[in-house]
C-alpha cells in the first residue's frame, strides 16, 4: 500500500535553560494527511485521522560542545481507512530515548540516538531503534 499523499506537519517548540548546564525542549507537532484514490492494486482510497506528536527532552551540556539528552516522545490518533474501513493501523506509541552530540567543529555536529517503544497501539512496537545523524551547517 503506497502512500502517495500531502502532509501537513505544523508544530511548536519551546527550549529552556534550566541552569547553566541542564537544559529542557518541549515540543507538540499535528499531522494532518491527504488521502490517496489509489493506494493499493484494488484502488482502494487511504485515508487517515490527524496524529498528535508530544516530545521532551532533559538536556545536559558536559563540555565544548558535547551534550547528552534523554527524553519522551508520544504520537496519538493516525487511524487509517481503506474505503471507510480500519485497517487496524494508526500511530499510537510511547517512546523512550537517548542522545549524544559532538559538535567536531563550527560547521559539523554528529549525533546518535538510541530510543525503545515501550507501548504501541494499531501497529508494531520498535523494541530498539538507533540512529546517527551527520550534520554540516553552513
């Protein structure tokens, strides 16, 4: 079932210093999705509920340009429909994770992730998902 679709992903974000190390971000996104006449070999028509996104992170800056973070992140709603039918699909979980970022140098930043979903609803649950992210800013 292909996607094949417009989404619509505003959101808001707050960061925070706590003191002159530890820091928190909270964040809230809403999607909002197209629909799609042709999602499958049947041309069956996907459509899908709009899907809430809430994340914090605790952050702690450890020297020049190193910092860990550990937080939360929450999608709800996301249920989807084959021509009016639940498909039994949604974005419904709750997710643990960890990060590390080294700032190499004025334009360059590497960050791996670690996260666990710890409860999933409408779809499979991620026991282990990592990920790094290489990062060169202009």
């Amino acid at each position: 079932m292909g996607s094949h679709r417009f989404v619509f992903n505003p959101g808001t974000s707050v960061h925070k210093d706590l003191t002159k190390q530890l820091s928190v971000d909270l964040s809230a996104d809403i999607y909002f999705y197209g629909h799609n006449d042709h999602s499958n070999a049947l041309d069956q028509r996907l459509t899908q509920h709009p899907t809430t996104e809430w994340q914090t992170y605790l952050n702690y800056a450890w020297n020049k340009g190193f910092n860990t973070s550990i937080g939360y992140q929450g999608h709800r709603g996301g249920s989807q429909y084959l021509d009016g039918t639940f498909n039994g699909s949604m974005t419904d979980y709750d997710e643990i994770r960890f990060a590390a970022a080294k700032s190499v140098s004025q334009h360059f930043q590497i960050l791996g992730e670690l996260n666990h979903q710890f409860a999933a609803n409408g779809g499979f649950r991620q026991n282990l998902g990592a990920s790094i992210r290489l990062v060169y800013i202009f």
